[in-house]
C-alpha cells in the first residue's frame, strides 16, 4: 500500500507539473483522518452561520473559503478502516477514510470540490440529490471524462436545495462503493433557524462481504453480503448517538448497500422529516417507529429524547445486526443429535458438538480478522447483536453540546424486567 501511494503520488506531481505551478499553488491542503470516533459538531469558522452535523464514527471536512466560494478536496485513495476492534478491512475511500468525510454548506453557497485520484483505476464523484449543471453530475462518459489515476477534477456548482445528500463515485461503481466509496452532504437551510434541532446526526448504510480471516471485500458480491455497517462500522464497534432528555434530535441516514434497511428505534416514535429530495412538509408526515430506506434513499427522520435510558436502534432485519454469519448453517432447533454427535466423536477426534460450544466456559477462538457473529457486552450480559445496530443514550443530566458517551443507563430502583420465582400454575382449558 506504501508502494502504491508513492507510486500515485508521484504520477500526482508529474501531472501537476505538466498542468504548471499555479495549478498546483491553487489546490486546496488535503486534509486526512484515520480516527474512527464520532466527532464532535464543529461550528463554521467562516462563512455563514449552521448547526453544524454530528457524522456517526466520522467528522466533517474543513474547506477554504475564497473569493467567497468555499473549497474542498477530496482525495480517492485506498484506506484502512477498523470495523470495530477486532477486524479491519481494506477499503477504498476518501481523505484516509471510508465513509469519506462529511461536506457541510450552507444553501446558496457556491462550491468547489478538488477531487484527486489516488487508486489503480479511474474514478468520479457523484453529487447525489444535487440541483446542478448537467456537466457537474459525475457520472463518467455521461457527463465528463473520468478522473484517471493521478488526476484531479474540479466540480463548480452552487448548493441549491437544503436536505441531506451522498456522494459516490459513478465509474466502476460496483467495485467502487463494495469498496466503500462513498460520503454524505449536508446543506445547511439559508436560515439557520429552519427546522432547529439539538442534535442532528448523520450516517450512510454500507455492506461489505469480507471471508473472516481476510482483508479485502470481495467485490462481485451482489446481495450476499457479510457485514452490514453504519458508516463502516459494525456493532459493537458503532458509538451511541447521546442527547439530553426533552432535546429535538434528528438522524439523516442514507442507504448506499444493495438492499432496503428498514431502521427500528426503541422506545419512542419519531417523524420522516426529510427525503433525499428535501424536507416532508408537516401536514404529510405520520408517526413511525421503523421506516424502511430503500437504496440511494436518504430518511432524516426526527423526534423528541423524551425518555432517559439505552434506546436500541437498528435495522430490524434480524441477519442485518450479524457479523460474518456462516449462510449455510442447517437448523438443528428440536433434532435429537446425542445419538449422532457419539458417532462423529468416533470418527472424528476433538469433536465439538454445538452442544459442547455453548457449554463452554470461555467462548470459541475467532479465526484472524473478524468479528463474532453477535456480541458487544452490556450491563446485564451480551447484547447479541452485530452490524447495524446502535444505542441511542437519553440522559436527564447530559450538558447540552455533551457527545461523550455516558456510559450504561442506571434504571431507578423497580423499573427492570425482573426474574419471577415460584411454581407454575396448572395448566387450564380454556372454556
Ligand atoms: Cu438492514
């Protein structure tokens, strides 16, 4: 990997050589992290004014404003990310990151996105959702040529419409977003008071199909994937997404995997506010408490942290909150197997039964590079969920503008699900 960002850099320089030196004076610094928590909002330091987003395990690129145009660079490179402790994958992304790092304007800004290429093969980017020129829209051979390795394209346009965005490459795309290419927008309304929250959180839903042991997803993958991540990231290696309870908060989630997620939250019901093609006027919303996000749909669904606690959240379809789940596992639930676990053991030295596996007092060694299929220890035991899943944490005594988390909710005295002891009633017929 050192070799190639070498080599790429190198091919960078020449090609900025060949296009001269104020070119090359006039690209904007390339800003790169590798860090994998949630940061917190960062406020404008120039420009006009927002409530700035909170990207769920990511943060917000800077810009350079000029000429009262604000300018990014995005940088396509490979990258490694951590999946969650345990596992990383090699991916391709954006700025040392996959997700990309999250764009913040303000509508009617005008933009100008510096993309360079540093993978193997040509790229774009695609301004999903985006009002802009025809020429701005990124998909290669459509709308402009693609960005080969090495070069670096400029996209001009103006930020026409406050919502939620995504951008992804369209060259190569199957390969590119199963490597994970992709990032969200978010453009700021005109007014900073439209639509007030506390706390907006954004994040993308990706997928990844990774054999346990390995580092690269396979990329011909077409529905069977193994890994189901928000933001590349899988439970429990996701954070909690924190508010103060009586606080507005809103989650923008835009689905860029290659199949529907339908997002459960616990304990309260929330709004779709907003689509990926703009906001859901009041009087045409209803209350909710799964919405289902179809591919390239953005939901910023919005409700009210009315009661403190844990808050599950996740999609609600079961093999999605599973890591690295074997596909082709026979059911077993009601079959007699002493009779043909004695049999195997006879054959077969050192024979576990699955019986044996589930008795054991310490769990089962994972192979190299990946996770158990379902896990993450809480405060009463394993929480058996993997991938796409998250804990919203309301707490009465959390300071506003306060993303740390809180740690484990303390129930009061009385309000946790408790053991009953005693003997059974007798079994009645009903009459
Ligand atoms: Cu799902």
């Amino acid at each position: 990997m050192v070799t190639r960002r070498r080599l790429f850099t190198g091919i960078a320089a020449l090609a900025a050589a060949s296009v001269g030196k104020s070119a090359l004076a006039a690209l904007p610094e390339i800003v790169s992290s590798t860090a994998t928590h949630t940061r917190a909002p960062v406020a404008p330091p120039n420009g006009r004014p927002y409530r700035p987003v909170a990207t769920l395990n990511g943060w917000t690129l800077p810009w350079r404003l000029r000429d009262g145009v604000k300018e990014f660079h995005l940088v396509a490179e490979p990258v490694e990310r951590e999946i969650a402790p345990g596992m990383k994958a090699h991916l391709w992304g954006y700025n040392g990151q996959s997700p990309g790092p999250t764009i913040e304007v303000v509508e009617g800004d005008r933009v100008r996105m510096f993309v360079t290429n540093r993978l193997p093969e040509a790229t774009s980017i695609h301004w999903h959702g985006q009002r802009l020129p025809n020429g701005m829209d990124g998909v290669s051979g459509l709308n402009q040529p693609s960005i080969k390795p090495g070069q670096t394209f400029v996209y001009e346009f103006r930020a026409q419409r406050a919502g939620s965005f995504m951008y992804h490459p369209h060259a190569d795309e199957t390969t590119q977003m199963a490597m994970g290419m992709m990032g969200s927008w978010v453009t700021h309304p005109a007014d900073a008071h439209t639509m007030p929250v506390d706390r907006d959180y954004v994040f993308l839903l990706n997928a990844y199909d990774i054999d346990p042991g390995s580092f690269t997803p396979r990329v011909s993958t077409m529905l069977d994937f193994n890994l189901w991540t928000f933001n590349s990231r899988a439970f429990p290696g996701v954070d909690p997404m924190v508010a103060r309870q009586g606080e507005r908060v809103r989650i923008r989630i835009g689905n860029l995997t290659m199949t529907n997620h339908p997002m459960h939250l616990h304990g309260h019901e929330f709004e779709v506010a907003g689509t990926g093609g703009g906001w859901v006027p009041e009087g045409a919303r209803w209350p909710e408490v799964t919405t289902d996000i179809a591919v390239g749909q953005v939901r910023a669904i919005e409700f009210t942290a009315a009661a403190p606690g844990d808050w599950a959240f996740h999609c609600h379809k079961s093999h999605h909150t599973m890591n690295a789940m074997g596909h082709r596992v026979p059911t077993m639930l009601g079959v007699d197997q002493s009779d043909l676990e004695r049999k195997i053991a006879a054959l077969v030295p050192n024979y576990m039964s699955p019986r044996d596996m589930q008795n054991m007092d310490a769990p089962m060694a994972l192979p190299d590079n990946t996770l158990p299929m379902m896990g993450g220890a809480g405060p009463y035991g394993s929480i058996e969920m993997g991938g796409m899943f998250t804990v919203v944490k309301i707490r009465a005594d959390l300071a506003p503008g306060d993303y740390r988390d809180p740690g484990w909710y303390r129930a009061p005295p009385n309000t946790v699900a408790y053991l009953w002891h005693g003997e059974p009633p007798p079994i009645q017929v009903p009459p």
